[in-house]
C-alpha cells in the first residue's frame, strides 16, 4: 500500500505556503497528500484531500452539514480538528500515513496540533507555527510533536519562509525515510521518577532490565505522568511502578508540575500490574523563588536550582493527597500494591535533610491506610525503610514480579 506524508493547513489562507512545502518535500524523494482544514473561503491552491471529504470524518451530521456556515471561528476550528483527527487516524490506521506535517498561525496550530495528538507515539509529526517560540504545552500536551518556530508569519514565500519551510520539509524527509522499526520482543515497563527518588526508580529499572524488561522511565512532571498513561492505553506498556506521585500533589495545591484530574484511571482500566508508591509527596514544586505564590511565601521553601523552589507539604495537604489518591484506587478491579516506605517519600525528606517531618509523614501513611479499601487484590503495605534506600526497591521489584506472575 502507498504511503505519504500528508501536509495540513487552512488552504483558503496558507495554500501558497503548503504547495511550496509539498514541493520540496516532493523534491526530496517523499510522496505528499496535501489536506485543506480551511473554514472559510475557497483554497488559494487546490489540495490533494478536500475539505470536504476531511469534515465527513466528524462524528456528529448536524455539524457535517453546517460547518461552512460556521460564523465564529473558534467552533469551526474545533469542529474541523475533530473531523481531522478522525480522519488521520482512519488513514494512518489503514496504512497511508507515513508522517504529518502542519504550518499554521495560533488557529491553524490548535487545529492540526490536536489532531496530531490522537496519533501514536513515534509516528513523525512536525508543526510549523508562528506560536513555537511560547508556551507550547497546550498544543503538544504528552505527545511527541515536534514543533519548529515560522519566525516570520505564514503569509506568503519570502526569504525568510521559504527557507524555515524547506527546513521543515527536509527535517520530516529524515523522519520518514529513516524511520527506526523497532520489534518490542521484552515485556514494556513504565516508571515514574523524580531526582529526589532517582536512587530507588535506578535500582528498580536495574533490577528489572537484568530480568529481561524493557524500562520506560517518566519524569514525574506533570506531562510525564500522562504521557505513560497514555502509553498504557496505546497498549505499549504492559505494567507500571509508579514510584513518583508527586504530580497529586502539584494538581491539588497549585504547584507547576500537576496531574490530571483523571490520574491512575488509565492504568486502573488496563487492569496491568501495578505497584506504586509515595515518591516525592513531600514537596509542591514552583518555579523561580520569585513565582512562589504570596500566601506560601513563609511555608518551609528549598531552592532545588535557579528555576525549581521547592515547597514542604503540610499534615493536611498530605490528608488531603491521600483522600484524593484512595478515590482513585478504590475504583481498582485489577491487583494493585502500594507500598509505603516509612522513613520518607524522597531524598529531601531522609534524617537530616530540610523536609524531614515525620509527623507529617505519618499523617500521609495512616490516611492512606484508612482511606483505601483494602482487599485481597487491593493492598496496601508498610515497609521500614526509606524510599531510596535498597531494600525498599528490592521490595517494589519482587512486589512487581509476584503481581506479574499471578493470574488475572
């Protein structure tokens, strides 16, 4: 079956634009499927796919019938990426698509880029946008898009364009033409870390890499987490240890690195193994020391560098995680552990350290212990040890095994 990259953008706007795009990547040895997702007006050049036969692919007729006569362009740009994703993974799905490439201004960008998003990772996606340069976490979300700033707007070939878009080009050619095939033949692991529980997260993938896994380690980061759930629910991650739930404790106090409101459920609905852990529940992450919210000016606050301050959590905000984390867990149907390391969640919460605070701790552990409802198959263990310490990993390791060889 033939491939191509397929090229995407607004037509009746940027259609001179995507025709010299195709042209060089056509030049460099890729075939091209121009895709037209304007709203407006006519295109400026004609597209290989319509817009019309891109809209048909939206779930909804009443939309597929009105969508040109759409007036505010904000709900025809949703309405059109809706339609767009459909019809790239229809595409991708039966073996057309070798890789997709966007331009667009801020409009052109959030169309194509939340299409993109509901592709797999490592499918070559590349957007050209007048919006690269700021903060993108919007328009890539947890996917790998690669985004590549226009540095002049995408209206018209001039000397400035034509090279950033020929750029482009070249750069999805590379892509496409050596694109790396990878055989998944070890059981794929995802894990969850920080720097203050790398020295467990290292010894656990260590550990497990030696006994034939294939360890996807996630920057508890907010994106990071989601990004391995999503992974989870594209089926290329069959058992997590999620070390690092930090993410709760940013999405429930108002720190830079949150979760989702939907953490833990793609992992619950996979039913794979699962263990997790307390990892870094000690600390609330903020920017710059200047970024730190006025009412927790005077909490105990650590400089972890120059643009990460760090901010010790309270007994209640831990009962409060707790809470949270046992909602979450009780809807499990699968086995699961938590394994709860009783001497601190992180390096900074050891003996001696500036977020050593037992009592706080402590709340954390028995709310968690109150909070879930414990069964056969949904436990919850404390462990003397550490979290960084060996003997709390080798207990994450062989908790992880003997979920792994149990039925389900």
């Amino acid at each position: 079956m033939t491939w191509s990259v397929y090229a995407v953008a607004t037509m009746d706007t940027k259609g001179q634009e995507l025709a010299f795009l195709a042209e060089r990547l056509r030049a460099a040895g890729v075939p091209v499927a121009t895709v037209d997702v304007g709203t407006l007006a006519a295109p400026t050049v004609p597209a290989d796919i319509a817009r019309a036969t891109v809209i048909e692919r939206h779930p909804e007729a009443s939309v597929r019938r009105a969508l040109f006569h759409i007036t505010d362009r904000g709900q025809a740009i949703t309405a059109m990426s809706q339609a767009l994703e459909n019809f790239l993974l229809e595409e991708y799905q039966s073996g057309r698509v070798a890789g997709v490439i966007g331009i667009g201004g801020s409009g052109g960008t959030a169309l194509v880029t939340l299409a993109m998003r509901a592709l797999p990772i490592g499918l070559p996606k590349l957007m050209v946008s007048t919006v690269a340069s700021g903060n993108t976490a919007a328009y890539v979300g947890c996917s790998d898009i690669t985004l590549m700033y226009s540095v002049v707007d995408v209206a018209g070939l001039n000397s400035v364009s034509r090279r950033i878009l020929s750029n482009a080009a070249h750069a999805m050619a590379g892509m496409v033409k050596n694109s790396l095939q990878v055989e998944v033949q070890r059981p794929t692991l995802g894990l969850t870390m920080f720097g203050v529980t790398t020295p467990c997260v290292t010894a656990v993938r260590q550990a497990l890499e030696a006994r034939g896994y294939d360890c996807l380690v996630f920057h508890a980061t907010g994106a990071g987490g989601q990004a391995m759930e999503k992974l989870v629910e594209a089926g290329l991650i069959g058992g997590v240890l999620d070390i690092t739930t930090t993410e709760v404790a940013d999405h429930l106090v108002g720190g830079a690195f949150p979760c989702g409101a939907d953490r833990f459920a793609p992992i619950l609905k996979a039913r794979v193994p699962y263990v997790l852990s307390t990892g870094a529940l000690d600390m609330v992450n903020f920017g710059a020391m200047a970024t730190v919210p006025e009412p927790f000016r005077n909490r105990k606050l650590h400089v972890h560098n120059a643009q990460v301050t760090l901010m010790r959590t309270t007994p209640e905000e831990n009962r409060t995680f707790a809470r949270w984390i046992a909602s979450k867990l009780n809807r499990s149907v699968a086995p699961l552990v938590l394994l709860i390391p009783d001497r601190g969640v992180s390096a900074l919460d050891a003996q001696g350290q500036p977020f050593f605070d037992p009592a706080a701790d402590e709340v954390l552990f028995d709310e968690l212990e109150a909070a879930i409802d414990s069964t056969a198959w949904r436990q919850v263990r404390r462990l003397p040890y550490h979290i960084n310490d060996p003997e709390f990993a080798r207990a994450i390791v062989a908790t992880y095994l003997d979920l792994a060889a149990s039925p389900r």
